[in-house]
C-alpha cells in the first residue's frame, strides 16, 4: 500500500505519502491564495523525500471539506486526475475528520474550521475517531453554547476564542493525519469513505448579479 493524500479545503496545501504502516514523508504550506500554485510542487517533493515515483501510489486520499469554493477544488480536481492517469481509487474524507484524528483527544471535543463570512465549519466528536453530527456551517456566538465545556480544535477555535475559549492543536489540516486514518479504514475493510466530490455546505462567494440583464446580438 501507498497512499498519497492531500487536502486544500482549509489555507494548508497538505501532502502527505503512507505505505499502511506509517507516513513516509510529508509536505504543509499555510497559504490561503495559493492552493493551485502550491499542491502539485508539494506532491513532487513527498515523491522525492520517499525515493518514489508517481506509479509506486496504490491509492489517492482527499479531504473533500467543508472549505470554500476555490481551494476546496484544488485538491478534489488534483486527485481526480491522478485517479485517473494511474489507475488508483480515490478515498474522500471530511477535512474536519482530519483535524480530530490528529488531536488524538479521547473525550467528547469540536472541531472547527475558517469559514470566513465572520463563520467557522464545525462538528463535534466523541473521541478522535467518532464524529458525532454532521458538518455544519455556523455563527460562533450560534454554536457556543452547544459547544460550552468542550475543547475545540482547529483554526476556528484561535479566531474566535470568545465562543471557544479552551483552543486544542492542531490548529491546521495535515494531510499525514489524514493518510493515517485512510490507513485505518482500508486495513479495517474500508468502510467510512466519502465520494470524492465537494463539501461546500453554502454557494460560493462569486454569484451572478440579481440584476444582470442578459444581452444578444441583434
């Protein structure tokens, strides 16, 4: 087995190998404009510290969000096309599940994301590996009261610590953790996948002007 994840749903490019047993080598740039220009230099690099070629993949891994519209994309479209140039499955997962893996908290905790617009993504869990709602797209001040007496890990937690005072690390994505719980599912039957397409939860910030006026050649 070797899986190669990443996962831009979030402002880390993450990119990480695992061949079932740990993570060969791994690769997290914090850039929220750059998703496009960073993932695939980050994939050559991992490819690189591992002594691999892009043929040696057995599997592609992809957080498939919640995350905004451009970034999510980056990821989920990058997987795709390796899927189909080696002829490899695609495994999805919530980004959000990432992020409680690589806690490694055992006691009922949140995670939650930048949803800029003022909101943050959000979902709480039982412990690292049991996610307890679905994701969810919020207000801060909305969800704190569910949310009060909880750790809450991620991005979301550091910006508004007012809502969510006790902050856990990691504050963001790694595609390693990621990797690691693919590994765990595969080596388990492989159950708990997502498709592989775009949790995006609301519309995208770029709309069609409610008055735009469509004009044809006469």
């Amino acid at each position: 087995m070797l899986l190669l994840a990443m996962d831009t749903a979030t402002p880390a490019v993450t990119v990480a190998l695992h061949d079932g047993e740990a993570v060969v080598a791994s690769s997290s740039q914090v850039d929220a404009r750059r998703h496009g220009e960073l993932l695939l230099p980050a994939v050559d690099r991992v490819l690189s510290e591992a002594g691999l070629k892009l043929d040696a993949v057995t599997g592609i891994v992809v957080g498939v969000g919640p995350g905004p519209y451009t970034g999510l994309r980056v990821g989920l479209v990058t997987a795709a096309a390796f899927s189909s140039a080696l002829g490899v499955p695609v495994h999805g997962l919530c980004t959000l599940d990432g992020l409680a893996y690589a806690s490694g908290i055992e006691e009922p905790f949140a995670v939650a994301t930048d949803a800029r617009r003022k909101e943050v993504y959000w979902a709480r869990y039982e412990d690292f590996r049991t996610r307890a709602t679905d994701a969810s797209v919020d207000r801060p001040a909305g969800i704190a009261g569910e949310l009060a007496g909880l750790p809450v890990v991620g991005a979301g937690a550091r910006l508004y610590p007012e809502a969510f005072p006790d902050a856990r690390d990691p504050e963001h994505q790694s595609a390693a953790a990621l990797a690691g719980l693919a590994a765990e599912k595969l080596a388990g039957g492989g159950d708990g996948f997502l498709d592989p397409l775009p949790m995006y939860l609301r519309r995208p910030d770029a709309q069609v002007p409610k008055n735009y006026k469509v004009v044809t050649p006469k």
